[in-house]
C-alpha cells in the first residue's frame, strides 16, 4: 500500500500539468497491527509538510491514527481556533510518526476515502479562480465534481470537504475557490485517475470554450534573443542588488515563450497587479510582482533608473500592505522586496534565499501566468483578496515552518566564480565553496560540465568556457553568472601556467604567455568582477592565488615568479582602490601544489623537478621536506584559506596575503 502510494505521487508530482514543485500532497488509509496490543488499527499515511510529491519516498510520510485524528472533530474549538488543531496533529501519531504532518492533514483524514489527492494543477486553479468558476465548474463537470468556495486551508476546509462528499456520492472530488483541486477513490488507482479526470477534462473545457488572446492584442514584441540576454545580464545585477535590499537573494532568469508572450499583450499590467490566488503561489511569489512599465527599446540606463523608482513605490506599498492588515500577533514583516521582477521584452527575474527557491519562484509565476491566461479566456481571473493573502502570508504556523528550516551555510546566497576551476586549487576551491553554500560558475579553457555536475547541477554550479587573455569570452562568463544566479559575490582567481626556464632560455613568448594569462588575466577578470560588483552595490570579494613565488626568488623562474609578484601587487592597489565599494582583495600564497594540479602534471613538474635533481613523483615529498612542518600543500588546504578569507570571520580584512606553504621562511612576509 505504501509503495503505490510512493508511485502515485511521484507520477502526479513529475508532471508540472498536475501541480507545482512541492505543491499538493497524496494519502493513504489501511490497517495495520498495532505492535502494543496486537490488534488492528486504522492509519493514515499521508504527504508531510515541507515534501516534494514528485520525489517522495516513505520518509516523507506522516503517519497518523485515523481513530484519533477523527475523534479531534469532538473538541475541535471553531474556525476562530482552527490553528490549535496542527498541534493536535502530533498526539495523532503512530510510533515515531515520521514526516512532521501538513496543514492540509484534517482534508485527508476526515474525507471519507481510502484514497485522496489534493493538487495545484494550473487548469484546475484557473477554473478556482474565474469570476464565475462554480457556474463554470458545473458546466465542466456536471455533477462529477463540486464546487467548494474558498477557505483557508486548515481543520474546517478538511470537515468542509468530508460533508460535500457525503452529500454527493456520485462526485469524484472538487475544486477548491481560489486554491485547487482534491480527488478521491477507493483504490490507489482509482484516486489517480479521478486526479487525472479532474486536470484534463478542465484544460479540454478551456481549450475549447476559451476565447483567443486572453491577455490582449501585441503592444511590444519581444526583443531578438541574443539582444535579450545580453540587456537581461546588464540588468541582472542591478535587479538583483534591488531586490536584496532587506537581505541578500540568489536570482534567476527565464525568458520561456510564456513569459514573454504575457508581458508583450496590452492586459500584463492589470492582470500582474491583481497578484497571484493560490497559497503555493504567492508564498513564493509574494503578494504581487514589480513590473518595468517602459517599452523594451528603451536605453538600459533609463530601464535601470526606473527600476530604482518602482522598487522604491514597491516597498512603500508593501509597508503599507503590510501595516493594513496586521495585528498585534502577525510576525515581524520579513522584508519589503519583490521576489518577482517583470520586464517586458526581456523576461522575468525571481529571488530565492537559494537558487532552487529562487528558479521555482520563477515557475510558480509561470503557474500563475497559467492560471490567469486559462480563467481570463473563459470569465475574469479572480483571485483571493488581499486580506486573505496576508492571512496565510504571515500565518503563525507559515513561521513556524519558516522557523524549522536549517540554518544557512556561511556562503549562502553569495555567487562565486573560479577560473582554471577543472582540475588541482581550482577545482578545490569549487567544492570548498559550493559545500559552503556558495553558487559557484565553474570557469575553464576547456568544458567542465562534469565538475559543475559533481557539485549540484545548475542549482548549485554552471561551466563557462573562458579564456582569460579573451575580453570577450571573461564578458560572456560574467553574462552567465548573472543568468544563472542574478550576479557575482566572489571571484577566485586562480588560472594560470608555469614556464620553468633559465633567463637566458626564456623568451619573449615565453614571457608574454606567462603575463598574459596571470598578470594580464587575472586584472581583466577583476575588472569585470568589480564591474558587476558596484552594479549590485552589495559589495564582494576577490582572491588571488598567487604564490609563495611572489616573495621567494628560486632559481630558472623569472616569468612565473615575475607575473606572480605582477598578481600579489594587484592585490594591494585593488584592496586600496575598491574598499570604497565594500569590495576586499586578498591573496593566498600557496607553495608549490603538486597532487591534483593541471600545471604540474602539462610539464611543469619534471621541469621543477629537474632543476632539483629530484625524481618527479617526489616532488611532492622534497617541497614538503624543505619547509618548517615538513608537511606537503594539497589543493584543499588552499581551498580553506580562500573560505577563511570569505566565510565572513574576516570581515575587516582586505589587502593581506595568506600563506599557505607549510612555512618557508625565506617566503615569510615583511
């Protein structure tokens, strides 16, 4: 029973048509032998709070006494008091109980079904929230399914729905004003393809009864593609700074043939301004978007200058939303930014206090262009008031749950970018950072998509291919950063080669080569880092990798340990040129990182080691041997010395640099 639980969500919640990620929740009731007196008992299983429907497993359930949770209809104290029913929940458990129940837990247990599935699909909500959806809910379904005015999600919503289907048995389940829809049956089966009846046959109803153009006639078009993208990366950080205001967010940006389409018709800003209708939504989402209201043609720096004057009226109306309808029990007001940004003929740019909430915000308002387009086409989209968005907003037990969330990681919502970031320091730093909770932009010559898979997927690490001596190719990764992620907090630079020769063996193009891409690209890279950085105004960081060479004169080395002393002084004039922005500089001088490294293992190595008179497989060994802790330096002990540098401890420190060679003293700074 269990397992085809598991099966029937993970179905239902893998397809976005059904309902949203993390929206909805599936049960099941059987009986079981109660291991205290060995007799059967009535359970319930049903989607804890928090999960996900498409990847459930059976540690996501709740696990409930059905005997218990039914008897709580004897003392439950009125809708005034419905909130004290959730605590309720836990005396319901069985044994340890598992997942942690949801709100929605009553609908499930009081429904008389052995079955039942409550889910946000998009042709469901958009028949919730027509005008007229109980005239056009009958006319959908007949008398298959009925129509429940809106409520508030909660103990009286279960008892609620538990009386309509005991007044009619002929229905297969309804639609819940303003929110979705709930199915049942008495077999897994059978509740899924009641789910299933329910979705389709109401995008057929649309479909076929719906007018065309919904949202109006074409007033913009949408700007060709590459010069989207290119005016949405120059607007990213901008935005992105803005909507950090009251705390710093993580951003996304979707320019899908849906988005576009709603923001070029003529009804986009009457309909963005009504804000979106289901719970799921607008938690997200928050009560409603900040929508550029300039045509796409316009100068960047005029689109910009606008979004500061609308995000300053956006906050004052949030305030003002806010101070409307609380009351002396609301939670603090939890920031007054938009987590959706519209700008017509570019996309839409979402926040998140990480990058998985801030791109599912981004489809949550997808769902909702959905919904508006599908109750516009058939009525009027009508979503729940205002007062009832700020009800579940800042609902005590919405906190709660906010409450329950870990604690973030000391990189959290901070954007990293690594160059030479595919094998040896680079690829340590990468993972140092992302386990940190760093978004990191996996920086290379070549591809490094596996890497960038290995450390989370696109939610967590993207490849570009950059040549740093390239403007452009550095421009195009920065360009990707604030796609992917909204902008850049920390850049890492780390890209490099070694030339081990004599003076009177290195040439000219040895020299160039060697300046070019350290000297010359690490100052291009921080150019464009410290560019992007004031855009956003939120500060950052920026670290060299330089080396122990900067300060030790070794011998056949003239090119590397020049261009690295060319890096170590970057670091002293940026620290002392971009303090002003909240933008420190720092260095980390490592000795010579033989295990792991791209450098070591294309030539340098034996070049080294032949000036050493040492076999190449121990060179490792020797720099270890030559220094006061005689202990070898590996890439992740450079990876801990970029995040003790960024990990916020060093708060008040810009300028210095860290070395990280086990000690050597003829490389001691003075």
């Amino acid at each position: 029973m269990i397992s085809e639980l598991i099966a029937r969500s993970n179905r239902l919640g893998s397809d976005p048509r059904n309902t949203n990620y993390a929206g909805g929740n599936t049960s099941a009731k059987a009986t079981a032998t109660d291991p205290v007196t060995g007799k059967p008992v009535e359970l319930l299983w049903v989607k804890g709070s928090g999960g996900d429907l498409g990847t459930l497993t059976e540690s996501g359930l709740a696990v409930l006494r059905l005997d218990r949770l039914r008897a709580l209809a004897d003392v439950y104290p009125g809708v005034e008091r419905e909130d004290e029913m959730v605590a309720a929940f836990d005396y319901c458990l069985h044994g340890k109980g598992g997942a942690a129940p949801s709100i929605d837990t009553a609908m499930h247990g009081l429904v008389d079904a052995a079955h039942v599935d409550h889910l946000h699909p998009d042709s469901g909500i958009a028949l919730a929230t027509a005008a007229d959806g109980e005239k056009l809910t009958e006319q959908c379904f007949g008398d298959r399914v009925v129509w429940v005015p809106w409520r508030r999600p909660g103990f009286q919503l279960g008892l609620d729905i538990a009386r309509i289907k005991a007044e009619h048995p002929k229905a297969i389940g309804c639609i819940l004003g303003g929110h979705g829809i709930t199915a049942w049956g008495d077999t897994s089966d059978e509740a899924e393809a009641h789910s299933l009846e329910i979705i389709r046959t109401a995008a057929r109803f649309l479909a076929e009864h719906g007018r065309p153009e919904p949202f109006g006639p074409v007033v913009h078009e949408p700007l060709p593609e590459a010069e989207r993208r290119e005016r949405a990366a120059a607007l990213a950080p901008v935005i992105r700074g803005l909507a950090s205001t009251d705390r710093r967010q993580i951003g996304h940006f979707t320019d899908s043939e849906v988005v576009l389409d709603f923001l070029s018709r003529k009804e986009h800003p009457r309909l963005a301004a009504l804000g979106t209708s289901c719970p799921d939504h607008f938690l997200r989402t928050k009560v409603r978007p900040l929508v550029l209201d300039l045509p796409p043609t316009v100068p960047p720096a005029e689109a910009i200058e606008r979004l500061r004057e609308l995000h300053a009226a956006y906050r004052e109306d949030y305030r003002a939303y806010y101070e409307r309808y609380a009351t002396p029990d609301s939670p603090p007001m939890r920031g007054a930014d938009p987590a959706i940004v519209l700008v017509p003929g570019v996309g839409m740019f979402s926040f998140g206090a990480d990058a998985q909430t801030a791109r599912v915000a981004g489809e949550f308002y997808v769902n909702a262009i959905n919904v508006m387009r599908g109750a516009e086409s058939v009525s009027a989209y009508t979503p729940i008031d205002e007062r009832e968005k700020f009800r579940i907003e800042y609902w005590a037990l919405e906190e709660a749950k906010l409450q329950r969330r870990p604690a973030p990681k000391p990189l959290a919502t901070r954007v990293a970018l690594v160059t030479g970031a595919a094998s040896g320091i680079g690829k340590a730093v990468a993972q140092r950072l992302v386990a940190e909770g760093a978004c990191v932009v996996v920086a290379d010559l070549s591809p490094a998509g596996e890497l960038a898979t290995a450390l989370g997927g696109p939610d967590k690490a993207i490849s570009v291919v950059a040549d740093v001596t390239d403007e452009k190719r550095i421009r195009a990764a920065f360009q990707a950063a604030a796609l992917a992620f909204g902008g850049i907090d920390l850049v890492v630079n780390n890209a490099g080669l070694s030339i081990s020769k004599s003076l009177l063996e290195t040439t000219t193009h040895d020299w160039d080569l060697q300046h070019d891409v350290m000297a010359r690209g690490s100052f291009l890279v921080s150019r464009e880092a410290a560019r992007m950085m004031i855009e956003q105004g939120m500060g950052g960081d920026i670290v060299y990798i330089t080396s122990k060479n900067s300060v030790f004169a070794g011998p056949n080395n003239i090119a590397y340990s020049a261009t690295k002393a060319d890096q170590a002084h970057q670091v002293r004039l940026l620290a002392a040129e971009l303090g002003e922005h909240g933008i420190r500089v720092n260095g980390v001088n490592p000795d010579g990182v033989v295990r792991g490294s791209g450098i070591f293992a294309g030539g340098w190595g034996a070049q080294r080691a032949a000036v050493y008179g040492v076999k190449e497989e121990e060179l490792g060994a020797f720099y270890a041997q030559r220094t006061l802790l005689k202990r070898e330096v590996l890439p992740e002990h450079v990876a801990n010395a970029v995040f003790v540098l960024t990990g916020g401890e060093l708060s008040h420190t810009t300028g210095v640099h860290v070395p990280v060679d086990a000690g050597v003293a003829a490389a001691f700074l003075r």
